[in-house]
C-alpha cells in the first residue's frame, strides 16, 4: 500500500526534527557545576538520547504501521517541550542549542499538521 503524501511530509519532518534534538544535544554545555556532577551529566544525555529513539520508534509506528495514539503522544511531548524551552530560554537566553530546538519545534509542529491533515485523514488506525 502506498503511504500517502502527508504522512510522507509527517515522516520526514519527524525525523528531521529529532536528528536536530540529536545535535542539540551533542552540542549541550557538559561542564561539571555544584549543581551537575559528572555522572548527572551522563545520566541526562542518556535519557536524552534514549527518549529521541523512543520518539522515533513512534514516528515509525505511525507513519509504518497506521497507529494512531503515537501521533497523539508526539502532539503531548511537542507541548512538553515548548514548555521547557520557553523555560530555558527565559533563564539562559537564545543559544545555540536552543536555537536549534526552536527550529525542531517548528518542524515538528509542521509534521504533525501534516499528519492530521488532506489525504492523511483515515491513514491511522485507532
């Protein structure tokens, strides 16, 4: 069956957006503080990087596999994520990482219109 050209666009921007997530953060300050040691720092990247392959695995179950309810938990984890980057960038100001999870916020938020819109509607199963 051929997937539709929204859930294509949904797919694709998904993808790109979390490989953006990926390089931010890749370029994170991992600077040891008395509020982060060395081994929260770890701990963080690595639940960072855990939770970009969660959320790729459910990009793939709805672009691939017609689910539904992952469509539903990336719209949740895109206003999360809103939320802690209004959050940072009123404490730190506009930085480079930051700056690059403007810009995958924007692609997400595309993707997902993208994916509850024209010829994607009916495409997921419940």
């Amino acid at each position: 069956m051929n997937v539709p050209r929204n859930v294509l666009w949904f797919e694709v921007l998904l993808y790109l957006s979390l490989t953006l997530d990926a390089l931010s953060v890749a370029f994170q300050d991992r600077t040891p503080s008395n509020e982060m040691t060395d081994q929260m720092i770890m701990v963080a990247t690595l639940m960072a990087g855990g939770m970009i392959v969660l959320l790729m695995y459910f990009v793939w179950l709805a672009a691939q596999r017609r689910k539904n309810w992952p469509r539903w938990a990336l719209a949740a984890a895109l206003v999360l994520s809103v939320i802690s980057l209004v959050q940072v960038i009123g404490d730190r100001g506009m930085e480079l990482d930051s700056g690059i999870e403007v810009v995958s916020c924007i692609l997400t938020s595309a993707g997902l219109y993208f994916s509850f819109t024209g010829d994607a509607q009916g495409w997921f199963n419940a």
